[in-house]
C-alpha cells in the first residue's frame, strides 16, 4: 500500500502543497517540509486514536460523513477564493481532537525543525488537515474499508508506506509515550546527544510536553 508521503509526490499533492502555502501565506517548500513531518505523524496519532471503540466509532463516522473525501473533489474551489474560516476552524477542531495535549508541542518542534514560527505551522495544520481526512476517507472508500479493525490496518499501512525521517520517528515516539520522565529522558537523548540535563530549547520543549 502507499504510504501518505506518496500522496504529496504525487500531482494532487503537489497542487495540495501550492494551495496551502498560498492560502497561509507560507512559500511551498517550507510548507511541503512542514506537510512531509506532520502528516505521517497525524495519521499515527489517528491510528492510536481507533485503537479504542470510541476512537475508531468517531472516526469511521466522521469519514461516513462531514469528511467522506468530497473535499479532494473540488481543490480549485477550495484554494480559488481564499480558504475560508468554516474550513480552518474545522482543521483546529481535527488537530485537536487527535493531538490533543501534545498539539502545541508538534508544531513548535515542525517550526523549529522548518524554519517557522510555530503559528505559521499551526495555520498550515489547520488547512492540510481536512484534507488529510478526505484522503483517508477516500482511500477508506477504495479499500471497502467497514469495520473498526480494518480502519486502525489502513491507518497503519498509510503510515507504514511512508519513509519516515528521525523527525517524524521522533514525533511519532512523543505521541505515544505515556509522560514518565525515562521517556523524556530516552527520547530527548536522541537529540540532545546525551546532555538529558539541558533547560533549554529542545530539552525543556520536551520536559514541558511530558511532564504531568
């Protein structure tokens, strides 16, 4: 199966890639590095989300419904006159929802990682992610996807088909850890080369993203 970083290879992508940055005022290859970290860390976290009933009821409902894929349809309507508020509001209402706590955190990291500040990416966000959810929905569709187990192996497989980088890895081992200080402390040795004890920057990033 193709991962999601195929899909922002692909020509639909690339089109994806110029509307974002036009619509938030962002240059494409900043936004499509943005895009190329988040987006396989959103669909990991997707993923942890349908590993519960409620979780995978919420989004298959979701995907059946307000974001069954229509919006990959008309991407000239949608990047044509200016991203409008409903869409925008819609993205923070998903990135919430899946993030959660940790949302802030994401994008200060993206930002710091891409070169921008941490609303710029927030903003890129917030526009990618009811597109992300059309293209799951689609593929949902394709793969006659209709049961919660089957839903939390399409998410996996999207994920899996993508070559993640050490940003994305990083990312996705902060969505899943459970906030005990080892994990601080492994993960922000990958980084920080060691030095567990650093208050600034990326260390203290870390200890304020775990910490209970």
């Amino acid at each position: 199966m193709a991962g999601i970083l195929d899909l922002l290879n692909s020509d639909l992508g690339k089109s994806i890639i110029s509307g974002v940055a036009g619509s938030t005022g962002n240059d494409s290859s900043k936004t499509s590095s943005v895009l190329t970290m988040a987006l396989p860390v959103l669909m990991k976290a997707m993923e942890r989300n349908a590993k519960t009933p409620e979780g995978a009821e919420g989004l298959m409902s979701a995907l059946s419904g307000k974001h069954d894929g229509s919006i990959l349809d008309n991407l000239s309507g949608l990047f044509g006159g200016g991203v409008d508020d409903t869409v925008k509001q819609d993205g923070a209402g998903i990135l919430s929802h899946i993030l959660g706590s940790k949302q802030q955190g994401l994008e200060q990291f993206i930002g710091q990682k891409v070169g921008l500040d941490a609303s710029s990416v927030a903003h890129i966000l917030k526009v990618a992610a009811p597109i992300l959810m059309g293209f799951l929905a689609k593929q949902k569709n394709e793969q006659n996807v209709g049961s919660s187990g089957d839903l939390t192996g399409l998410i996996g497989g999207l994920v899996g088909g993508s070559s993640a980088t050490s940003e994305q890895s990083f990312l996705e081992k902060m969505l899943d850890a459970d906030g005990d200080g080892s994990v601080v402390d492994d993960v922000a040795g990958m980084f920080l080369g060691g030095d567990k004890k650093e208050s600034g920057g990326l260390g203290g990033m870390l200890g304020g993203l775990f910490g209970k």
